[in-house]
C-alpha cells in the first residue's frame, strides 16, 4: 500500500493564529469551495487522480475523524493552465462512504462539487500549516516546503477530512 505523497503530520493551527503570507491568505481562509474559486479564475481547470485507496488512518489524524480506524485516502492534483496549483489528501471514513454514496464515486469529480452542493455541511474551523513535499508530485512541483489548510467536513452527520497544499502555480492566479 503506498503512503501519500505528502504527511500531514506537521503542526497545525488555527488559521485566525497565523500571520500568514499576504499573497496566500485569500486562498487559506477562502471559505467557499476552492475548486469553484479554481475553476472561475482558470481558463484552463483539470483534476488528476493521484492515488485513492483504503488505508488505516494515521495516529495523528485519529482526533479529528473519532470512531474511524481505516479511511478511503485519495489524492489529487488540480492543475489551473497547465500549472500544479494545488495538491489535496481527503481521509473519507468507510461509515461516511457507506452513508454518502456519491462520495464513494467520484471518479475524476471534485470533491468539492459534492461537498458543497449538499444542505447539511458543517465546517471545523481552519488549520494551517507548513508541510514539507519530499518526492515531486509532478515535474513541475519542485519539493520544499508549502503552505497547506485542512478542515474537518460534517455531511448529514458524517465526518471527512480535507488537506489542500498550495503549489507554486496558485500564485500565477
């Protein structure tokens, strides 16, 4: 079983604690949906499927998803104008995938569009931090160190976690 291209583990906080850089911030703290925010400034948008598989959720992501021992993780990369903009890790607890059907079928679907198209959506509050890329995604993503947010997501009563690092290419939007 492959790990993620990119640990998680790393010290968040809350975003509001952060001085955070200027050129970044509106993307960090955007409260809406990224891929929508994507998509409106590209005129180009495309999602890759990095990797999706089942595996046990970390130690350190156990607080934030509570009553979940193995999660579907599923990594992609968007790309704005042939750009690596962004890399996101969705942890999706098998009871959320049992429960939310349309999560389980994605395919190459942002999860995002399912996310924020549902009517019970709730939010944790927003963690930043810095994350270190030791493999290159792409050839275009240098390794080094990103800034990165996650939050916990609460469909219908179903609990899922998003992490999205931004690449080098967010700062040509």
């Amino acid at each position: 079983m492959a790990k993620p291209a990119i640990s998680l583990a790393a010290d968040w906080q809350l975003a509001s604690a952060v001085a955070l850089p200027p050129l970044l911030q509106a993307w960090l703290l955007e409260p809406a949906s990224l891929t929508a925010r994507l998509k409106h400034r590209a005129r180009d948008f495309q999602l890759q499927v990095l990797q999706q598989q089942q595996q046990a959720l970390p130690a350190f992501l156990l607080p934030l998803l509570p009553d979940s021992q193995v999660a579907q993780c599923r990594e992609v990369l968007m790309s704005c104008n042939q750009l690596p903009c962004v890399y996101a890790q969705s942890w999706l607890p098998l009871k959320t995938l049992a429960a939310l059907r349309p999560l389980a079928e994605l395919g190459e679907q942002p999860l995002g569009e399912v996310i924020f198209q549902q009517q019970h959506v709730r939010r944790s509050a927003v963690e930043v931090a810095r994350v270190q890329l030791h493999q290159p995604l792409a050839a275009a993503v240098a390794s080094g160190e990103y800034w990165a947010r996650r939050s916990v997501f609460t469909l219908a009563g179903h609990p899922l976690l998003v992490a999205e690092v931004f690449l080098d290419g967010i700062l040509t939007l």
